[in-house]
C-alpha cells in the first residue's frame, strides 16, 4: 500500500499517559513533589485505521474511548507510544510544518480564527501564513461562498457571529489552502437544521468532487447516516468494529418491525424468523424472534407468503438506537467485570 495514495494510514497505534499520582492532604502534596508515585494509564490500544481519498469515515466511541487522543497522533499533535502515523507518505508529529499544509481541521467548540477581526481578515491572514497564491485564493473563496454563503457574514466580527455562521467560516478557513485530509470534530453542534443541510451538502462536495480524504468525530449519528461511507468503533481505547451502516446493523442487533394490514382473518402460523409483537383488529406488528437473527428482508419475505397482508411498513433501529444499545451493553459489561474484580480481592 503507497503510503501517499491513501492520505491517512495508522497501524497499530498506542498511547500511554504517565500520570503523577496525589495523595489526600497537605504530606500528600509534598510527597508527590519529593517522591511522586506513576500511574501508567493506557488510552488507545491498538487503533488501525486508513482514510482513502473521496472518503469520509466516521470515528465513533464514547466520551473518554480514546478518539481524541487517536486524531492527535494522526494530525501530529501527540507522539504515539508505539505503532505508526503515515499522512501524505509523512510522519505528522516529526513533520509539523509539512503536515499543516496537508491537513486542515474544524472544531465544533473551537475556532481558528480571530475573535475580534472580521471573519474575511482571519481568511486573508490564513491566505499568507499558507502562501495561496491570489487568483487560487479567489476562486475558493468564491467557491466557498456559494455553497455556504459566507459574504452574508463575513465583514462581522468573528465574536459576533453565531454559532453556525462561525463554523461556515471554519469550514473556509480549513479548506483554503486545500488539504488533501480534513479532520471534524462535531462540525454542526448546536445548528439548526438548515445549517446542518448546508455543511453536510458543502462537505459531501469536498468529499465526492474534490477527492478529499475527511475524518469526522461526532456523536450526532443522523450526522454518521447522511455522511459517512465507513464507521470505525472504539471503546476503552481499543477498535471495536470497522465497515459500513448495515454492518454495523447485523454486527450489533439491529430490531425491526413490521407493520402489516391483514385483508382476510386468518390464524397464528409459526414463523421462523418473526413473532406478532401487537395486534390491533386487521393491524399486526411482527418483531424478531429472540433466538432469530435473520434481517429485516428475511423475515418480511416468510410474512408475506404466510399471510393476506393488503398493506405492509417496515422500521428499524436508527443508528442512534444501534449505539445507544451497544454502549449500554459495554458499560454493563466494565461494570460486572470491575464488580468481579472487587469480589476476588476480597
């Protein structure tokens, strides 16, 4: 695998943080400067992941799984304790100033632009310390300014500006100096849904006809379906499933139900993949059986040639639920095991 044809490559990366341990109390605060006790606490485990060009890949977890500190030794910013970072054929974290010019970044809480300049001084700031040429330069920001119409706002100061004005002029500023990766950490937080609209179209045209290669962090998983191509999980540090939105469906569980309208009465058959969940007159709810797994296409199939059905709707789990089950599982999981281990020690 070219090391420069794939912008993003990381192979069994790992982070360790040395942490200096306090005991209560003033005798704990001297002891700790004269005779500090170290904590090891491992924070990634093992991460691999590649970002192709014209790809956009989720980079999912809880808080505290390790993501940031994963986008951190990819852009450069923390040494991994072992594994290795290739972006653009570079080592992001021994070729700093050569890996800014490959990459650019938007934090949703964050700002790289100057509070009290109007957002198209910060722009031409940006324009120099990355020496766009001039006629480059106009014809991004012309780009930019159609598709996220930034001449709206851009003469205001950067401080007055609202919360999806300013991350509209991050995505600009990031973009300038056009980056061959762009990280995104929770880009649309706190937008209303037009926004939202406008940055998700703005970066499916980044994606799909400029080729970039993005990374996005969020925990907004409408954000993960309307975006994301692929999904890499990770909790405690360690990854936990990579591929697509229906793999991680059948990786994980996914329900559904079926809604069906009977035009006829009929029995109970027994169906191998699905049971009547409610039933309401002609109106019947059919969900999975415990001991089934078969997708949603199977069990729809077995309940049509079984019954009169005159009407039929499908649901699933949105991706949300998908998460929000997994998480639950995993924390119980941590919490039975930290359990387990308290019992033995006694």
């Amino acid at each position: 695998m070219n090391s420069k044809s794939v912008p993003v490559i990381a192979e069994r990366l790992t982070k360790t943080f040395r942490v200096a341990h306090r005991s209560a109390g003033f005798m704990g605060g001297v002891r700790a400067i004269f005779r500090p006790t170290w904590e090891y606490k491992p924070v990634v485990r093992g991460v691999s992941l590649s970002v192709q060009p014209g790809e956009l890949v989720a980079l999912l977890g809880p808080n505290g799984a390790g993501k940031s500190t994963t986008i951190k030794m990819l852009t450069g910013i923390v040494a991994p304790t072992t594994g290795s970072v290739r972006l653009c054929g570079l080592d992001p974290h021994r070729n700093r100033e050569e890996n800014a010019r490959n990459i650019g970044a938007v934090f949703g809480q964050r700002s790289q632009l100057w509070w009290d300049l109007p957002a198209r001084d910060s722009l031409v700031m940006l324009r120099d310390i990355f020496e766009v040429p001039a006629g480059e330069y106009r014809e991004r920001l012309r780009q930019f300014d159609d598709m996220l119409e930034l001449s709206r706002f851009w003469d205001t100061r950067v401080r007055h500006l609202s919360l999806g004005q300013r991350v509209r002029c991050d995505l600009a500023a990031a973009l300038l100096h056009d980056p061959a990766v762009l990280f995104l950490d929770e880009p649309t937080i706190g937008m209303d849904v037009l926004v939202k609209e406008q940055v998700r179209e703005f970066l499916r045209h980044q994606v799909a006809e400029d080729g970039k290669a993005v990374l996005l962090t969020t925990h907004d998983m409408k954000e993960v379906e309307h975006l994301a191509e692929r999904i890499i999980l990770i909790n405690d540090g360690e990854e936990m499933f990579e591929g697509g939105v229906a793999a991680l469906r059948s990786r994980f569980g996914a329900t559904w139900k079926v809604h069906v309208t009977l035009s006829d009465a009929v029995g109970h058959p027994r169906l191998a993949h699905a049971r009547i969940v409610a039933r309401e007159g002609a109106r019947v709810t059919f969900g999975p059986r415990p001991e089934a797994s078969a997708p949603l296409g199977h069990a729809l199939k077995e309940i049509i040639n079984a019954y009169p059905v005159s009407d039929v709707s499908t649901e699933e789990d949105s991706l949300e639920d998908i998460m929000r089950t997994y998480l639950g599982g995993a924390a119980a999981a941590r919490q039975s095991a930290s359990g387990g281990s308290r019992m033995a020690a006694r």
